[in-house]
C-alpha cells in the first residue's frame, strides 16, 4: 500500500512539472486546457494565486511534519520560484528595481534560510 502511495506521489510530482512546464513552453494552449480563456486576467491571477497560498501551506507542512532539516531543504527548492519569477519580470518588460528588489531578494532570504537550516 506504501509503494503504491509513493508512486503515486512520484508520478503526480512528474505530471505537475510536467504542466508547468507546459504553461511556459505553450501558454495559450495550457491556459485553454486548463479550462479557462487563454486571455482571462482574472483566472491567471486566481491559478497564481492558489499555488502562492499553497507553497506556503506545504514549507509550514514540511516544518511541522519533518523538523528543521527538511524545512531547509524544502525552502531551498523553493527559491526556483523567486528566481523565475524576476526572469519573467525581466523578460516581459518590468522594472528591474521589481524584479531584483521583490523577487531577487525573497531567492536570496529562501537560500539563506535554507542554507541554515541544512548545514546546522
């Protein structure tokens, strides 16, 4: 029963990167498939808006269920987000005080906490 949860868990990990990547490569037709207008402003912000409050869910998860270490390594992989997100600042047209001052200093605040929490 454990083996079949974890593949499970593997697998759904993969398909979800696997959408992610998706919403880069071909946008138009990931946000159609999601089941939205490929233009709704609001139904972008809102599918941001739940990962947002869900990334934070799941690092407080991992602290409560996993202690120190793993919050460290769970907020280390967490900085790909920030990261990514002043790329996109960057490459579709905003100011780079947001994209460093924002997104670039929450990375740095993720990896320094990280850092920490797994090497102590």
């Amino acid at each position: 029963m454990q083996i079949t949860a974890l593949v499970i868990a593997a697998l759904a990990a993969v398909a979800i990167i696997g959408l992610g990547l998706r919403f880069l490569l071909q946008p138009r037709q990931a946000t159609l498939a999601f089941g939205i207008p490929a233009d709704s402003v609001r139904g972008l912000t809102a599918i941001k808006g739940v990962r947002d409050i869900t990334s934070g869910v799941l690092v407080l998860v991992v602290w409560a269920a996993a202690g120190t270490g793993p919050l460290g390594w769970a907020l280390l992989a967490a900085a790909i987000t920030p990261i990514a997100d002043a790329v996109i600042v960057l490459t579709n047209g905003g100011k780079l005080s947001a994209a460093l001052g924002i997104h670039g200093v929450t990375a740095v605040l993720l990896i320094a906490a990280g850092l920490v929490l797994v090497l102590v």
